[in-house]
C-alpha cells in the first residue's frame, strides 16, 4: 500500500490516534524545513500506540562538518541528487544542507563558493552559521526541487524536538542498533548512507 502524503502541508497523516506501533523515516527531514519537521514528529506522536516506536535516520551535520573540517573529500562517495560530484569538500558538504546554494546545482539563482563558507564559519558558532546558511535558499527553491536538501540536523536538535512533540523517552541509536526487534533488520532499515547517518528512536510511553 502507498500513501501519497505532502509533509508540506500540515495536514494530518492518514491514520488515526494510536493506530500503529513502529514509525519510520529515513534521509526524509533534511528535505523539509524545521516547522514541517516538527508537524511531521507532532503527528507521529498522534498516530503511535502506547509503548510505539519511532526511528529517524538522516545525514549527521556534526560527522560532516568534521569531515568538512578536515578536507576529507573521500568522506562523500556518491554524487549529489542530480548526478553531478560537486568537486571540492565545501560544495560536498553544501550539497548536504543546502543544495540550492551549490554551485553545480542546474537551477541555482544563488550559490555560495568555498571561500564564503569558510567566511562564514569562521565568523559565527557552527549551529548559527548552518541555519544561516540555509536561510539563504530562496524561497522558490524550497519544495520545488524535491531532491535538494534544505536542513541540517544533528542529535541534540532531533532530540529537543522529539522532546517538544511529548515523547520523554528519546535517544541516540546507531546502525542496526535498534531497541525494536523489527527494526533492527538491516536489509529493509538504516540501508541509506550509514557512513554518515545519524540514528536517533523513541518511544511513545504507556
């Protein structure tokens, strides 16, 4: 069964209150912005039967920053969403928070260069610097391109917000690593990217 559902649009998601025991997303929430994010784990709280668990997958900004950091180009291995390798380590790690801002994006109207962004980490704290970088995507770039990724995320950020939709029991995992026997099979779970991935669960309390 598939479900077409716009996480855009703050409208419900199609199950009721309590219905299902396991949620799932995986290398979904760096594609939408931090509002939809935060309807998106609201809704999964709605939805989850007590003692239900919820996983979440997606990049890890802190493994790429230090990768960033580091001039570790080998780090990424696949090209970006639309086939092009982005060349240098700056547009890599771009490419992974704000891909509209890269310079080998097809549609970009407004990029940033390597020397911009070491600018700009240079004169604020990381966590500052990343949102405002991703608050330089132009408006008519977010949603449009449904590939490009507009949002970082790093555990203290998806914990706090887990939190603020009411699951108290919240935590870091890894791959495989999972407190649920069902999602701990890797062959259908935590497949995308795990070399730099980041696995957060929770768990809705009884």
């Amino acid at each position: 069964l598939q479900i077409l559902h716009d996480l855009t649009t703050k409208s419900p998601l199609p199950f009721l209150d309590g219905s299902i025991a396991i949620a799932y997303t995986s290398h979904v929430i760096e594609h939408i912005e931090n509002e939809d994010v935060q309807y998106l784990f609201d809704e999964i709280f709605r939805c989850l039967e007590p003692g239900g668990y919820f996983r979440i997958t997606c990049p890890d900004i802190d493994l790429e920053y230090d990768a960033y950091s580091n001039d570790d180009l080998s780090f990424w291995r696949t090209p970006n969403a639309y086939g092009t390798f982005n060349g240098s380590v700056g547009q890599c790690f771009l490419d992974h928070f704000a891909s509209s801002l890269t310079a080998t994006h097809p549609f970009a109207k407004t990029t940033l260069t390597d020397v911009d962004l070491k600018v700009i980490f240079s004169t604020m704290p990381k966590e500052k610097a990343l949102d405002y970088i991703i608050r330089q995507i132009p408006n008519e770039m977010l949603n449009k391109y449904p590939g490009d990724h507009v949002n970082w995320f790093n555990k203290s950020k998806i914990l706090n917000m887990l939190r603020k939709s009411k699951f108290t029991d919240v935590y870091e995992s890894g791959f495989g690593q999972s407190k649920n026997v069902i999602l701990r099979n890797t062959r259908y779970f935590d497949n995308t990217c795990p070399n730099l991935s980041l696995y957060v669960e929770c768990r809705k309390a009884f």
